[in-house]
C-alpha cells in the first residue's frame, strides 16, 4: 500500500518511489506489487471506495509512506496510517521514503523530521471539517486518547 499526500511534490514522489522500487527489486529479485489510490478508488465516489480501505490495508504485507513536507499536516494520510495499525499491520513493517525536493532537500528533511517528532494529529487538515471532527474521533476511541496515537506515529521514523 503506497500512502502519500497530493499536495506534495509530484515529480520528487515519482523519484523517491522508483528509488525504493530499485532497492524492493535488489532485495527480492522481482516487481513490487501496489496499491496506489489513484487507481483503486473511483475518484468520482471516494466516499463509497473509502469504505473499503481497511479491507485494502488488510492484505496488505507493509506501507509505505512517500513522506514529503505536508506528508503528516494531512489527516486522511494519517488515517492511512491508523487503519493500517487497527488491522494488524506493525510499524516494523512500515517503511518511509522520504519526498525531497532538489531545491530544498535540506529544509524539506528537517520539516519531515520535526514532523514526526513533533506530530499532533489535532494540527492536521482536512478539505472538509465535519471529516476531521470524524476522523479524530473514530482514532480517539481506538487508542483512547490522542496523545497515544500521536506517539505511535512518532516512531515510524525510528
């Protein structure tokens, strides 16, 4: 399953998922199978094929996260992430591409970095409020507090 934000880079994402494509063929000598929303989501009814997304994250063996600057300030990614945890998946086998872009390589891994450490789920957007108010809730009642969930996601940089 492939998580990223649309509102990073596009051309830096395409880098950084063919640089881990490259090293998922070197170590296992053949084409990784994924999961790209693009593709698998009727992009004209989201609502109706979000409602199979934990079916989705289910059969899936690992995450992984093309983790650009607004990666983690955008709620449905961390929802990615939640539904990934609530369905048996393990952090270990979530792995972390990071998105850089050329100009700003720097800045953009100090941001993603200060992210992680510093993640709040109540500080990330959504389009439409009424999903946040949702969405923090549905995670509030799983892991009981938001705090504990916050610091679940810190550790997926470790």
């Amino acid at each position: 399953f492939v998580s990223h934000s649309w509102h990073d880079d596009a051309s830096a994402k395409w880098k950084a998922l063919q640089k881990w494509r490259h090293n998922f063929r070197a170590t296992t000598g053949r084409e990784p199978q994924v999961w790209f929303d693009k593709y698998c989501i009727d992009q004209n009814n989201i609502e109706a094929d979000l409602r199979r997304l934990p079916i989705c994250l289910s059969g899936c063996n690992s995450l992984l996260i093309l983790c650009g600057p607004t990666y983690l300030s955008r709620l449905w990614c961390v929802l990615e992430i939640f539904t990934y945890i609530m369905m048996g998946g393990s952090i270990g086998d979530i792995e972390v591409a990071l998105v850089l872009k050329e100009a700003s390589i720097v800045e953009d891994q100090e941001a993603i970095v200060s992210g992680f450490q510093d993640f709040n789920a109540s500080r990330c957007d959504c389009f439409n409020p009424l999903d946040k108010e949702r969405i923090l809730l549905v995670i509030e009642a799983a892991f009981g507090d938001l705090g504990t969930f916050n610091a679940v996601v810190a550790k997926v940089l470790d």
